[in-house]
C-alpha cells in the first residue's frame, strides 16, 4: 500500500502512547487506514512502534525535523517520513532507510531542490497561507511531474477542492483525528469522521 492510496493522510498528535493500538484500529475501521504520527510530543515513538504492529495501518513520522528524528522514527517502525520544511540532510537520510520521504516544498526554488534528490511527490504546508489551491494549480505549469500532498488548513469543508486537482495525490489533516478526542479515547467519533472523508475521497479515486 502506497501512502497516497487512500487520498487522505491523517495527522496524528498522540500525548498518550497508551492510545495508539485503539486509535490504529479506529483509522483501519473508518477506511484510512493510514496514520502520520508526528514527532511534535514524546510519545510519538513508543506510539508509532504500538501501531505498527497493525498489519492493516500504514504507519508514518511527521514533523521530522532532523537526521537523528529519522533515525528515531525508522528505529520505532516508521514506513515513511513527512517534513515540514526541506532539509536535503533529512531527505538523505530517509532515502539512507530506504523509506519514502515527503518534505515540505512551497516555492519553485524548494520543489527544484527536491527534484534534484529524485523526489517528485511533496508536502505542501501550510497550505493554507501559501495560496492554498489556487497556488497548487499554478504549480502545475512549470512542475507538471510533481504531486502534493497539501496540508495546513485542510478540512472537510475544502477536501474536495483539493482532490479535484490533478496534482494533488492526497491531503494531509487532523480533522478526523482531533488532538483532544484521542486523548479521551474517544475512538468511536474518530472512526465516525474517518469513515465521512473517506466517504468524500471515494468519488474521487486513487491518485493519478
């Protein structure tokens, strides 16, 4: 299974790795069975390493932000890497792994960097604040082999503008996956939302 597949990332905080194994199976249950654990609290590796053991869930870092953070993440059973931002150090890194890794590019400049390293599906973050998908759109002139993953202010009110784009492999979002609701356990909201946007995504179909 490829990251894209399911046109949706979910981005996941976790305070409590004890939450991990309910909240993978939450994911699988609603359809995205795909989870981005970012790198933004402690518990992120003991978390990733809890859901990996979910032979159904593709499990991810994100919020990667250093050589040894891939290191950390590909140790706890990480299958890919997500940046913010583009650091060649961390694409190297993760390519090292031999993991896929998608950095943050938003300007022309950074997308060419990436290229350079063989990548060709990227980040977009904050999508937001960079011209959201009316910049992905112009971004498809100059750059038409290279697919986003636009993240950063996407929600289930814009999921679709997003995926009608053709250069859009997927989106990322925590919408589904509320930082406050995994930490109640409420697992079956977050299986009730995930199951709306994959209902979404399903008119879409896969990536091109």
């Amino acid at each position: 299974m490829l990251v894209t597949d399911s046109r949706i990332v979910p981005v996941v905080v976790i305070n409590q790795a004890s939450r991990a194994e309910a909240l993978g199976e939450a994911l699988v249950a609603g359809g995205i069975p795909v989870a981005e654990v970012t790198f933004r609290t402690a518990a992120a590796p003991e978390a990733i390493r809890r859901m990996s053991a979910n032979a159904d869930l593709l499990v991810g870092a994100g919020t990667v932000l250093s050589v040894a953070q891939v290191d950390q993440a590909v140790d706890a059973g990480a299958t890919f890497i997500v940046s913010p931002g583009f650091s060649a150090a961390v694409v190297q890194r993760a390519q090292h792994h031999g993991v896929p890794v998608f950095p943050g590019a938003v300007t022309p400049t950074e997308i060419m960097a990436a290229l350079d390293l063989g990548l060709t599906t990227l980040k977009f973050f904050p999508a937001n604040l960079y011209g959201g998908a009316a910049a992905l759109k112009a971004l498809g002139a100059p750059f038409p082999q290279v697919r986003f993953i636009p993240t950063g202010g996407v929600s289930a009110d814009n999921l679709a503008t997003y995926l009608a784009l053709p250069n859009v492999a997927a989106v990322g979002g925590s919408w589904m996956v509320p930082a406050d609701l995994v930490d109640a356990g409420d697992m079956a909201t977050i299986q009730r939302l995930c199951a709306e946007a994959s209902a979404t995504v399903s008119a879409f179909g896969k990536a091109a």
